[in-house]
C-alpha cells in the first residue's frame, strides 16, 4: 500500500494514543420548552384577531327609475354638471351656455343652487376618460348638499364638441 510508507514510523499511531489519554466529553443536551413560544404566538394572534377592524366595503346605491316610464323634467328644474377629459368641470341649468366651475367652489355652489330651487335635478354627464373618483365625489357633494335627484350619463361626441366651441368662444371673449 502506498499510504503507508509515505508515513515513516507510525506517526498516526502516537496521535491516537494521544487522543486516547484524554476522556471523551460528555454532551450536555439542551431541552428548549417551546410551550411557552406557542402560548405568546396565539396570544398576539389572538390580540390582532379581536383589534382589528374589517372596514365594511362602500357602496353607492343608485335607484333607477322602471324602464317603460318616461319622466319629463321642466327645463328650469334641470341643473347639468360636466366633467371633460381633463377633469374641468362646467354646470348649466336648462339650456343656458355651460359655465366653468372649480371643486373647491362646488359645495358652496351647489347649496346656493339648492336654495335658488329646491327641486332641482341634477344630470351628471362626465366623460368616459375621467376619473371615477371625481363622478363619486360630485354624488358625494350632491347628497351633502340634499340634491338626491340625479342622473348619471357619459358626455357624447356633439357634448365634448360644444364644449370645445364653448371654451374657443371664452378665449376669445377674454
């Protein structure tokens, strides 16, 4: 055998007699009581079980109107609010020229025209590239201020294009 004349005088031999001398270790075991791991772990389980609040999904209820019926509304009761693509909003009652109009004067206008004329319906006609958020905020705004006759519809191609007169046409005026 190769191994062992390379060797020389049996030097693995004086190491085993040198590990020998020494007596082996003894192992010590370690007992972890997980029990009291598990115990802490349903506790916050259990805490962050009761403390939690679930919010209950929003919803939004529309009541429309039965489809064989047709409801004529008188052109002074009608207020008109637009929302274009770019999120400006115009207002117009009857079929008066639409007017721009800011959200931060919504509110206020919109009990102003509560109080002109209670029984005001509202046509909500936004565009279909708007925000949803924005149709949801002018209901929101319209159940604040106690208008709760509306109707929703999207702006048509003549209604964006008359729009689009109707800002040509405050350009040039100004």
């Amino acid at each position: 055998m190769a191994g062992g004349a390379v060797g020389g005088d049996g030097g693995g031999q004086k190491r085993q007699r040198k590990f020998s001398k020494r007596k082996p270790k003894k192992r010590v075991s370690i007992n972890l009581d997980m029990t009291p791991l598990v115990d802490i772990a349903f506790l916050l389980l259990t805490f962050f079980m009761l403390t939690t609040v679930f919010r209950l999904p929003q919803t939004l209820e529309i009541n429309l109107p039965p489809k064989d019926v047709d409801i004529k509304v008188g052109e002074s009761n009608l207020l008109t609010l637009r929302v274009d693509e770019n999120m400006q909003m115009y207002w117009n009652v009857g079929f008066e020229v639409p007017q721009k109009i800011k959200w931060e004067e919504m509110n206020k206008f919109l009990k102003n025209k509560k109080a002109e004329n209670p029984r005001f319906n509202v046509l909500i006609k936004i565009d279909k590239k708007a925000k949803y958020h924005m149709m949801i905020d002018i209901i929101d705004e319209l159940r604040i201020t106690g208008l709760d006759r509306y109707a929703l519809t999207p702006i048509t191609e003549n209604g964006k294009s008359y729009l689009r007169r109707r800002q040509k046409w405050h350009k040039q005026q100004h």
